[in-house]
C-alpha cells in the first residue's frame, strides 16, 4: 500500500491554508504547516485540527518564518514533502505602504529562499516536489478589466510589487532549474476564516453587531471600488488541482463577477433588514495612496484545464459571513465581550 501524500503549506494558520490543510487531509495526505512564531496564539483557524486525535501524526505544524532561509531548507529536508504550497504572506495591502521592506523581504525575498530550499533539496535528493506559489489579482493593479493570464501586470502597491516579483521568481526557477513551481493567480477571495482588518471581513463583524446593538457605526475608505469575490473553500481546491497537473503552469481563479465596497455593504446589511446608509460613514484616512479601480477575472483556462468552477456566488457568500459574524456577535454580548 503506497504512503499518503506529504504536503506542507506555509501560512497554515491563515484563511487559506486552514481550508487547504481541511481539504488535503480529506484526501488522505499527511500535512506539515509551517507557524509563525509569536508571543501571543495565532492558531485559532487550525485549532480543531490540532486538537483532534484522529489526526495525530497526520497533522504537524513547525515553527519558522519566511525570512530564515536556514530553517526553511532544514525542514524540506526532514519533511521531504511531495507537495508544496506556498501561501505565507504579509498579505494586507495598505500595510505594505506603511511596511515596504518588510513586505518586500516576506514576499519576495521570502519566495527566493523557499525556492532555493526546493531547488538544493531536489538537486541533493533527486526527487521531485512540486510547488504551488499564491499570487493576487492585487498584481494586475490598474491593468483594463476583465484579467486573465495575457494581462500584463501593473502593480499599484508593495504588495503587489512583491508578488509580481515571487511569481517572476517563479517562472525562472521553472524554466532555468526544470523545477515544478506553479502560479495561481487568485482573485479576492473571502470567508468567515478572513481576517478582520480586510474590509469584507470589517464589513460583517460590524453588521453583526450593529445588528444586535453593540456597535454603532462603520468607517470606511473606498466605497466605488471593485472586486471579484469569490469563496476561500472553493478557491483552495483550485490550488490542489493546479498542483496535480502534468506540467507547472500558471492560472488565474476567479469568479468572473465583479461587485463594488458599496454592493458588498447593500448585501450586508441588507442581509439583517438594515440600510448601510444609516451606519456607514467615509473617512480619506482609509484610502490608498494609490488606488486599484477595478478588478474582474477570466477563469476559462482553469474552466478548461483544472474543471474548476466555483460553487459559491456573491450573495450567498455574503450571507454565509454576516450569518456567521451575526451569532459570533451575540456570543460576544452573552460572553460580555466590549
């Protein structure tokens, strides 16, 4: 009987890599997470994975960090993982204005050592692991909507700069070393797992609890801009399948839709019977320094090549997160939790 499959996934503890690690568990595989370290808990999306006993020896997560190439070789090494999936980020876009360096040496710098450790492995091993690295539609910035995989991007933040520069990285260590890397480009994609800094995520907490009275009003930038909003779980089976090809390639996931702050906002409230015009105001502090107007992806290659489509529409995902931030919000009233 041949031994499960061997993942690891940097960033297991977010949004994406909590849905991913659920997902490949479900199929069999052993998966290794790489965890930041910190002084406070920062495993909250993978607790119940942690703390089920079905999953001992199954489920492992280690501690270390994008910026220590030493660490990230060793692990590769000790893991010897078939599959890889690269989603460790400094993901928040308007923190990277205010923090470009260390955005830059996270994800850019921090994609050139994992694809070194990926390269010595192999060369020293001599066997193969294939690689999937997570970009963002954040990459084609002001690029004419709809984007797909001609687009050429232009980034309109460090973040996206540095993401434009991993997928890149990327390519190169495709094509110059033959190693298996491939890109997903991947339009926003929410839940209730989002963090709550991003503004789908700000958006139902604060509906929740303005629903229930604990929570007066909402503050907000850009309320014209555009996005494709998709849901986080069927986006991560878009990782997998991208993973499972016969030959690395880049792809874009995306729903093909595309709706502004203020549709999101309508939804939302709409969703508890409120007007958000009553509850939300907009503060010029909130906005970027340099905007990105509009985004829409085309999917078809992935419809093509992966038969990937995703399941959830715009809606019923934002139903699914204020349902969510709602009875969050009166556990939080019940608890006494200001």
């Amino acid at each position: 009987m041949p031994l499960p499959k061997r993942a690891l996934i940097t960033g297991v503890t977010g949004q994406d890599g909590s849905y991913l690690a659920e997902l490949l568990l479900d199929k069999g595989y052993t998966v290794h997470g790489l965890i930041r370290r910190s002084s406070s808990f920062n495993t909250s999306r993978i607790d119940h994975l942690l703390s089920n006993d079905a999953l001992q020896g199954r489920f492992v997560c280690h501690h270390a960090d994008m910026t220590e190439g030493s660490r990230l070789r060793t692990l590769i090494d000790a893991i010897e993982p078939d599959e890889i999936y690269h989603l460790a980020a400094q993901s928040h876009v308007k923190v990277s204005f205010s923090e470009p360096e260390f955005t830059l040496n996270v994800i850019a710098m921090g994609s050139v050592r994992l694809f070194e450790a990926v390269r010595d492995h192999c060369e020293k091993v001599g066997r193969a692991i294939r690689v999937y690295n997570a970009g963002s539609s954040e990459m084609f910035g002001s690029a004419p909507a709809p984007q797909d995989e001609s687009t050429v991007f232009h980034p309109r933040s460090p973040y996206a700069v540095s993401k434009v520069a991993a997928h890149w990285l990327a390519v190169n260590a495709r094509e110059s070393y033959g190693l298996f890397i491939a890109n997903g480009v991947l339009f926003n994609h929410e839940s209730p797992r989002r963090g709550e800094t991003f503004v789908t995520r700000k958006i139902t907490r604060a509906v929740g609890r303005i629903a229930i009275g604990t929570q007066k009003g909402l503050v907000l930038g850009n309320l014209n801009a555009e996005r494709d909003w998709g849901f986080a779980g069927d986006y991560v089976d878009a990782m997998w399948r991208i993973v499972q090809q016969p030959k690395a390639d880049d792809f874009v996931i995306a729903t093909g839709e595309s709706h502004s702050v203020r549709q999101f906002l309508a939804h939302a409230f709409g969703h508890v019977g409120l007007r958000w015009e009553d509850h939300v105001t907009v503060d010029p502090r909130y906005f970027r320094p340099a905007e990105v107007d509009a985004l829409c992806g085309d999917a078809s290659k992935a419809q093509r090549d992966l038969g990937w489509r995703p399941s959830t529409g715009f809606e019923a995902l934002v139903g699914l997160m204020v349902d969510h931030d709602l009875d969050l919000a009166m556990r939080e009233r019940d608890a006494g939790v200001r």
